[in-house]
C-alpha cells in the first residue's frame, strides 16, 4: 500500500519509534514558532536548559496576542523576547507584523516540514502541506534545543473534496461541516488528510482556514497535499525556491474516509458555546446581531479581507450594530490599505484594529451585556469574548459582512450569484520582512522587567500523596475555564499572580482552598468530565494549578495538548477505569494515593482512596511520560539528561 502525506512527512523525520498507529514516536522539528502570550516562558524555560543557541531550520518568535500595552507587562516582555531572541538565535516578529499563523503561512512555512508551535492553531501551516503541531512551551524549547517531539503516532482519517465551493458558500464552511461530523470529542490521536479533486479547487489561505480550525476538532494536526497551488502560493511569496510536491500515493491507505461534496457546502454557523455546536445559517437567518468581528488566525488572510470590502463597498454598517475588522498581518494590511480595500472598510463605518489576536483572545471588542456577537475566529467559548452572557457565532467573512449590513444574520446563498466579489489569489504579495529581526549573532544584555519571573519547578513525585479533591467539574471543560486568558493575559510571565485566577469564571474561590491547603501540606485533585482541558496549548493551565498544590486531574477523558502540559509540569493525568465512578465523586472529599513510585513504573491500574473508596484509573501517559512525572517535570527529566 502506498504512503499518504502524513506518513511520508512522518517517515522523512522520525527519529525514535516505528510508524505503528498508537505506538510513541518521536520526530525531529524542522521549524519552530511561538507567540508572546505562551512564548515568555517557553525561551524561560530554553535558558533554563542551558543550551547556547537553538539547533533548528529556523525558530520564530512573534508577538501577537499580548500587544495591548494597558500597563508596562506586556511592553516588558516583548523586549524579553526581542532581547533574548536575538542572543539564541531566533528571528523576531514585532508587535505589529502580524498574527504568528498567518505570517508564518506567508513567510517561513516550507511543504514536507514539520512545525511545531506553542499555539493550538500552529496546524494553520498544514494549508502549505507542512505537519505543523501545537503543543505546550516546553514541549517547543526541547525541540528548539534540537530534542524530538514525541506523540502518538497517528490514525489517518481521509477528508476526500469533490467538486468546487459555490459563490458565497466558503472554506469556513467547509470546516464547520467537518466539525459537524466529527465534533470536538472523540478525535484524539488523529490527524487529518485533504485528498480528491476539490483540494485543486482551493487556494492555500483557504486551505489554511481549514487546517486551523481543525485544532478544534482536536486532532492532532491537519494536512493538504503540496501541489501546484502550492506552488503558485509560494511563488506570490517570492519564495517558490521552497517548494516540492508532497502527494499521496496511488492507493494511499486511511483508517476512514469522509466524502464531502464542495458543490453541496452550505453557510454554516458554531452557535453557542462550542464550536461543534453547528446548524445551517438558513435555520438561524433574521436573528438579530449585535457585533460582528472579522479577522483572527482563521480568516483574515488577503482574500478573506478583499471579500468583506468588495461587499461593504459603498454601504453603511446596520445603525445598530458595531463592525470590526483586524487583518491577519501587515502584508494583508497593507494589500488592502494599497488596493482601496481599507478606504471602502472605513466608509461603511468598520472599526479597524490592528494585525493581532485582539478580540478573538476577549482583548478588547467584549460584547454588550447579553449581546450576539458574529466572528470569524475559531472558538465561542463561554466568556472567551470577555463578556460572560455574551451569545458568540461563528462564520464565513462572507457572512459576517453582510450580516453587519443588514443587523441581522444573512445567509449568503440569499445573495444572486453573480453579484459574488470573487477574489482571485494574488500573484505577488507585497514582500516587506523588516518588522522580522533575524538574530544579531552579537550577544545583548536580556531585558528582564519585574512582571517576568522563574519557571516554577516542581519536586520529584513522592510515593504517597494525600489531599482533597477541591473541585468537580462537568463535560468540555476548556484551557479558557481553566485558566482566563483576556484581561488576565498580562501575567503570563508572572505565575504566582497568574495562578491567583485559576478557574476565576468557575469557582474564583478554588485558588484559595487550594492554597490553604498547600499551606497545610495537602495536594489538591480536580474532577472533570470528557474532553478535560480542549482548547488553547496555553501549558499555565497546568503551570498554575500545578503551583497551587494539584497534583491530580482525574476525568473522563483529556485533551491531547493539555494531558502533555500536566505530565511536563508533574501533575497526573488520571482517567477513570470505569466511567461512572465519577459519580461517586463528591468535591470536598479526601483522597489518598499510596505506592505512587511503583505504580507509576508499571502497566497496571492505578487505585486511588477516595471518600473511603477505592477507584481504580489509568494513568494516561507512555512509558517515557512516566519516567517525566516520576521526575517531577520535564524540565527536571530534560536537565537531568543533558548533564
Ligand atoms: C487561543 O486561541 O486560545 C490562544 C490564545 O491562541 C492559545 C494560546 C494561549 O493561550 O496563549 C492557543 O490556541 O493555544
Ligand atoms: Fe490568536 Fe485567536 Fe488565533 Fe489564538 S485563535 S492564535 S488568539 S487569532
């Protein structure tokens, strides 16, 4: 049987482990990228390890979540970063440049590479037919410091595209309804290929809106063959010189195929409060809206952009509604501003922000107590938008554009097909890097503001550990319930006042209990449901609880990026052995968890005392993760080997 793309990429870079599915392979990272919201401890964590450069293609550090400079924090830690990045040899995107996704696509992803990224979204690259992978800060520093990445290797699920997307029907919609078959559960260990005649039809940005919402299906990554298109795309990026084609092979094998019809793609829309929560905008059309917000790492690139202006062109937003619209990068923003775009965006009244995450992370533009919100980002997690009763949607620009005429939800297939603005890909780009510093190769003293602190370490795993189970939670809890990114966002580099909000929208009195009782020697457990910890790579929502005293997280079943992030920072991942135990669960109980050591070592269950009875788990971590937790952390384990 021949190779798919993922295998083949696989192949070209492992380095430990055999391509069974399941089994644990580790693989050598070509490229990788960080943002500043997850990067300020990430490159603490590198200078933790003592290395004196990094050893990879390349590694780029870009600052877009946090650029909002309410106080000194943030302005603080971007020269942290510029200052530090410079010394080890990692290029630098100013605050800005650009949202690290998009301008990675545009400037620096390379088909058949790997990437990995300390953003959930970093599988955005896999629209160029790279794998690109999110993981947690630390995760990324090893592999800076030339360290494999390891993960299971991956069940491939085919995606087969037929025909061509209609006018005003969109790639966004073409990932709602993949979410709408596979949902955010159940996906873990998976990785997706696009494959059939459609993939030909779509350009890489929209490829690459695919790949990015993907990570909410929580898979592993998605991919696109490199083909032509690529090409063509690589070539507009004056950078042609790094393509090659990745194809499959005839007779590729998968582990499934979904067959979707692109001819038959429909508008479609993530209600609230899941992004797997999808229905047709035909069901929903008239409701009333209160914001609509254009941009993000999903759909902000050139094109997404050109579509919203050609339909804005010479109207005015609804009275009752505010518009705002934030380009992916400077290069998008300067094509619009260059091309007329921008001007017939600023006469229908948009609000224009700058190239960054903004309000897709809830940093400015919070909704109206109440209030709809229709975006074009990746997630409408409760309260994500920085306004907790908000009601966020999420859909194509092309819907959202003409919603914000209109005041209320438009199903674009309404519109004649003829007054569609298609916008064709460019054949050049505007090709600007100066807000990219590549590194001096001189060493400069580090900036290190008093919102910067160390990375806290934890000890060695102790053989018996006793405490409370200080909160039970339900199904689907995010990285967002866990730890708030938003208005909180300051502090990352700063993990004792960061912690001070840990579950802040859920039970803002968990950090003190848990404090309280650290104070007393006591760990804190966490009981969750399904799909415990889907969302963000953010790794403070293990940092921080870790540093409250949690020493256990025991759900129904955990999220890829997040169960790593609680190995790394020594906390145990614990899934029930038989589901309905939880219910004999109550928060407040007491647990206790003897020959920790020896039952960490093997394969068996792992039986906990808790309110007096005795469950059984398994601990959701491969032989070399136990060796990690064992270690109190894989800065520790990491440490520990390279002297
Ligand atoms: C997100 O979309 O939730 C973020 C903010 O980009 C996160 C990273 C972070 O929390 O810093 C992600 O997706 O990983
Ligand atoms: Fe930024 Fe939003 Fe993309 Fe996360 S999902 S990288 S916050 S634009």
């Amino acid at each position: 049987m021949g190779d798919n793309v993922v295998y083949k990429i696989l192949k070209d870079h492992l380095v430990e482990g055999e391509l069974i599915p399941g089994s644990e392979i580790g693989i050598r990272i070509d490229q990788t990228l960080t943002q500043d919201a997850t990067g300020t401890m990430a490159y603490l964590q590198f200078e933790a390890m003592d290395i004196p450069r990094v050893r990879t293609e390349v590694s780029v550090s870009y600052v877009d979540h946090n650029t909002l400079q309410t106080g000194f924090e943030n302005p603080d830690d971007h020269r942290y970063l510029q200052t530090m990045n410079s010394n080890y040899g990692i290029h630098y995107s100013r605050a800005g440049n650009g949202i690290c996704h998009q301008v990675h696509l545009e400037r620096f992803g390379r088909p058949g590479a790997t990437l990995l990224g300390s953003d959930s979204h970093t599988p955005t690259g896999g629209g160029i037919g790279m794998i690109a992978i999110g993981a947690g800060g630390l995760d990324v520093a090893v592999a800076m410091g030339g360290g494999p990445f390891f993960l299971a290797c991956p069940r491939v699920v085919n995606v087969r595209l037929a025909g061509r997307l209609r006018p005003w029907a969109s790639a966004k919609d073409v990932i709602l309804q993949v979410l709408s078959i596979l949902t955010t559960r159940g996906n873990v260990g998976t990785m997706i290929e696009y494959t059939g005649p459609g993939v030909a039809t779509l350009t890489v940005p929209e490829r690459a809106t695919i790949t990015n919402m993907g990570a909410e299906l929580g898979v592993t990554t998605s991919v696109f063959p490199s083909d032509d298109s690529t090409r063509g795309f690589l070539r507009a990026q004056g950078r042609e010189e790094v393509w090659r084609e990745v194809l499959p092979d005839p007779g590729a094998g998968y582990e499934r195929t979904i067959e979707i019809d692109l001819a038959k793609i429909e508008p479609m829309i993530a209600c609230p409060h899941s992004p797997d929560n999808i229905r047709k905008i035909s069901e929903l059309k008239g409701m009333k809206i209160d914001q609509v917000a254009i941009g993000s790492c999903t759909n902000s690139s050139y094109r997404d952009l050109a579509v919203v202006a050609a339909i804005l062109k010479g109207r005015t937003v609804h009275p009752d509604l505010s518009l705002v619209i934030a380009p992916g990068s400077r290069q998008v923003f300067e094509m619009i501003a260059r091309d007329g775009s921008l001007a017939d965006m600023i006469a229908a009244g948009a609000r224009i922000m700058e190239s960054a995450c903004g309000f897709c992370i809830g940093a400015g533009q919070a909704p109206q107590t109440g209030g709809v919100s229709l975006r074009t980002n990746n997630r409408n997690f409760e309260g994500r938008s920085g306004t907790g009763s908000a009601q966020v949607y999420l859909v194509s620009p092309e819907s959202a554009a003409l919603s914000a005429l209109a005041g209320e939800l438009v199903d674009p297939l309404d519109m004649k097909a003829d007054v569609y603005p298609a916008v064709a890909g460019p054949t050049s780009f505007i090709i600007d890097d100066s807000m990219i510093i590549a590194p001096s190769g001189k060493t400069t003293p580090i900036f290190r503001g008093p919102n910067i602190g160390d990375p806290p370490y934890t000890g060695p795993l102790a053989d018996a550990i006793r405490g409370v189970v200080q909160l039970k939670l339900g199904d689907k809890i995010t990285t967002d319930h866990i730890m708030p990114a938003g208005a909180r966002l300051i502090y990352r580099s700063n993990i004792p006042k960061y912690a001070e909000y840990v579950f802040e929208n859920v039970d803002p009195a968990f950090p003190a209990r848990a404090l309280e009782a650290k104070a007393r020697g006591r760990y804190t457990a966490i009981l969750g449901g399904h799909s415990y910890g889907q969302g963000s790579s953010r790794e403070h929502a293990a940092i921080c609880p870790m540093y409250l005293g949690v020493r256990i997280v025991m759900a129904k079943s955990f999220e890829r990026i997040h169960a790593a992030n609680l190995v790394n920072f020594g906390v145990l991942p614990l899934v029930f052995a038989n589901e309905n135990d939880y219910e004999l669960i109550e928060q407040g109980q007491e647990f206790e968890a003897t020959g920790l050591l020896s039952l960490i070592a093997g394969e068996g269950r792992l039986g906990i005392r808790i309110g007096g009875k005795e469950l059984e788990f398994e601990l959701q971590a491969t032989r070399r993760q136990r060796e990690i937790l064992v270690e109190g952390g894989l800065l520790n384990y990491t440490r520990s080997r390279m002297q």
